[in-house]
C-alpha cells in the first residue's frame, strides 16, 4: 500500500477537482479568510534563515561549484516529473495497512488491534513510547502492555501513531552528509503536527486533519535533500557544505511539498494549504489551515532553534499569534515521546 493510499485513507478522498489548489483558493476563502500577520519581532524571513543555520551547520556564503549547480539542476529536473517524485517516496510497512482496514471497521475491537499492533515490534515499541509519554500520560504510573497503551491512546492517538510510523522512514533517511539534518527535520516536523492540533483543536478544527497538514509540511524539504545527497554522492563530492543544499531548498522544497501533497491526492483543504505557503506574506489572504501552518512552523522553527532554557523568551510568539497559553509547556511535554 503506497503512502498516498494510507493518507487518503486517514483523511478522506477528494472529490474531483477541476482547478489546480491555487485556482481553488478563492472559491474556498470567500470573506471571512483571514490575513497573514507576521510577528513584530520575528519575520518568517528571519525564521527561515534561523532554521536552515540550525538544519546545515557550517559556512553558509560559499559559492556553489559548477559541480554542485549541475547536480542540483538534475535533481529539481527530476523532481518535476510525477513519477519520479512517487518513486522518490518510500512504500508503507505491511502491518499498517492491515490495521487500518481494522481501524475502519466499527466491529473491530481493542483486542483486534493489539493483535495486529503486536506482530510488528516497530510499531509495538512506537505505541507503547506514546502512550508513556507525558502527552498521553500526564498522571504517570509505567504502562507496559500493549492492549492497556491502546486504551490510553484511544483511536485518535492510535491515528497520530500510524502517522508518525508512515513519515518517520520518509523524513529520518540516512544521509552521507549532515547527518543530523534528517532528525532534526523528523523532530521539527513532529512538533509542528502536534502545535497544528492544539491550535487547531481551540480554534474547532478538525484534530487530525491539522496534525497531518503539519506533519508532511516539510516532506518537499526531506525529499529534496535526500535526493540531493544521492546526486553528490553519485558525482563523488566528498563534503558538500550548506551552500550545496541550503538555496535549493529555500527555492524549491515548498512547492515541492505542495506537488507531493497533490501527487498523494490528499483532502483539498490541506492541498490549499500547503500551496498557500509557497508565496505567503504579510496582508495576504489563506485559508484557516494556511494561517495555521504559517504560525505553527514559525513557532515551531523558533522552538528548535532556542535553548530550552531560554523558551519562555518566545512567549511573544503567543500573543502575537494568539495561540493556547499553554502551548510550549506542551511542546515541551511531547518532546520526552520524540
């Protein structure tokens, strides 16, 4: 079962849609759209740069070699055909379709998906870490089996799981070059679905919806840069530094993420959403879920990057966004499950 498959599954079909998600934009946004506002003290200019800094450590202003500029022209090629970006994806471990179709079912019980829980140890060691967590486990008191760790999650938090166990191969790949950039993309994209569902959890959207739009936000990200580390290895570049990757994916990886998002068939909201990011600004008028995932990376960019003894610097974010008070307490709590 193809990722796309599993998604469409989760989320929905769409419906058919005769214009592209940007040409849909306005039909959906109508009068009550909001606009975009930036933070007074931190532009999404200013995040961005911070992120990259964080995600590629080193010397970010030296020149590309002609080299490097023809291996990124042959990927951002590659990458614009259909095919080869589902090629580019990796296909879904055999147990979770399996659950899923118990998941769907209204005579399936807990016992049925432990059952089936219990056959992958990936997916076992996945569901008890989450349901250990504080996130889901604020009282404490150490759950070990499987079926008791079901329970705690409910299907909602079984949702996340599967969800998490879907992208985690596709955004934590190995990498020949900075090796942290995949974990720390992992963890970043991790903490934007879960701030997406607590913020759209208080402004009544739907929960798992706006778990996922955070979730694959930064799948153009992953997919570019794994196949940019294939290209170089290829090519035998020995040590690419930022400048290799860091203006490539600053150009490219959000609309790639949006093309993806398309390729997948993925509910139109989050198709809108997603291509809303790729030209967004300040006074322009989105989607919920666009303003959502414009807030949300934003908080979560500057919630990797700052020390954690420095978060509650960043309550400003807060107020300028308007977002749940408690919401770095529980970033902070999900992060023990990462």
């Amino acid at each position: 079962m193809a990722v796309s498959s599993f998604l469409r599954s989760m989320l929905g079909k769409r419906g058919k849609v005769a214009q592209a998600p940007h040409e849909a934009t306005l039909e959906a946004l109508e009068l009550v759209s909001p606009l975009i506002e930036e933070s007074s003290n931190l532009s999404r200019a200013e995040s961005e740069e911070r992120f990259f800094q964080f995600l590629f450590t080193g010397n970010h202003s030296e020149p590309l070699t002609a080299q490097q500029r023809q291996a990124i022209d042959s990927v951002m090629h590659a990458l614009g055909k259909k095919e080869y970006r589902l090629n580019a994806v990796p296909r879904l471990p055999t147990v979770i379709p399996k659950l899923l179709r118990s998941l769907r079912d209204p005579d399936s019980s807990v016992k049925d998906y432990v059952e089936i829980v219990n056959k992958d140890p990936v997916m076992s060691a996945a569901v008890l870490k989450l349901a250990n967590s504080v996130y889901f486990n604020p009282t404490g008191g150490y759950i070990g089996d499987i079926e008791r760790a079901i329970v705690k999650l409910g299907i909602e938090g079984l949702r996340s799981v599967l969800s998490a166990a879907v992208m985690q191969p596709i955004i934590q790949r190995e990498s020949p070059y900075f090796s942290q950039t995949g974990q720390r993309l992992w963890a970043h994209s991790l903490n934007t679905a879960i701030a997406c569902e607590i913020i759209g959890h208080a402004r009544r959207q739907e929960r798992f919806k706006a778990y996922m739009l955070g979730l694959v936000h930064d799948i153009g990200k992953i997919t570019l840069f794994s196949e940019l580390c294939k290209q170089y290895k290829l090519s035998a570049d020995s040590s690419p530094g930022p400048q290799a990757f860091v203006p490539a994916l600053r150009e490219g990886a959000t609309q790639l993420s949006s093309q993806i998002a398309q390729d997948w068939q993925l509910p139109d909201d989050l198709c809108i959403a997603l291509q809303e990011q790729v030209d967004i600004a300040p006074g322009k008028q989105v989607s919920e879920l666009g303003q959502l995932l414009f807030q949300a990376n934003i908080v979560c960019e500057a919630y990797a990057v700052t020390p954690k003894n420095k978060i509650t610097d960043l309550q400003f974010l807060i107020g300028d966004f308007a977002l749940p008070k408690n919401l770095f307490t529980r970033l902070e709590e999900a992060a023990r499950a990462i």
